[in-house]
C-alpha cells in the first residue's frame, strides 16, 4: 500500500510539474523523485535483512521447541521407569 501511495504521489508531481512549472521545479521534483526512490530502495533493503533475520529467529525457535519437547518426553519415560521401580520395591 505503501509502493503503490508512493508511486502515486510522484506521478501526481511529474504531471503537475510538468504542466506548469519551469525547468527549476522540474529538476526540484526529479531531485525529490530521486531521493524518494533512494529510501524506497533502503527501506526494501532493511526489509530483506528483517525478513532474514526473522526466519533465523523462527528457526531458531523450532530448534528450541524440539528440544523442548525432546526433554518432556524423556521426563515422562523417566517417570514411568520410577514408578515401576516404586511398584516393584513395594512388592
């Protein structure tokens, strides 16, 4: 939504600027077009590099999950041995 308000803006100063103003608007509105394209390309760029870093911290995260669920799992094992063993010295 963003793009597309952008690109809408700066159309609306090419044609605006091109019907009624001088060479010196003209070469204001392409420097701000220009400069506006710039943090259009940085802001893509920062979100590349958040979109990486996300997946890295969601990877992460199922890494961690799997341990976590690796652990319960040998708790409950360990919990059915002790009970067996409780069972059997009772006997």
């Amino acid at each position: 939504m963003k793009r597309y308000m952008l690109w809408a803006v700066m159309a609306a100063f090419l044609l605006v600027g091109t019907v009624g103003c001088g060479k010196k608007e003209i070469e204001e509105l392409n420097t701000k077009l220009t400069k506006a394209q710039k943090e259009l390309v940085d802001t893509q760029a920062r979100l590349v590099d958040k979109e990486k870093e996300a997946a890295d911290m969601r990877a992460e995260a199922e890494r961690q999950s799997a341990e976590v669920t690796k652990a319960k799992a040998e708790r409950d094992k360990l919990k059915k041995e002790l009970a067996a063993l409780k069972k059997k010295k009772r006997r």
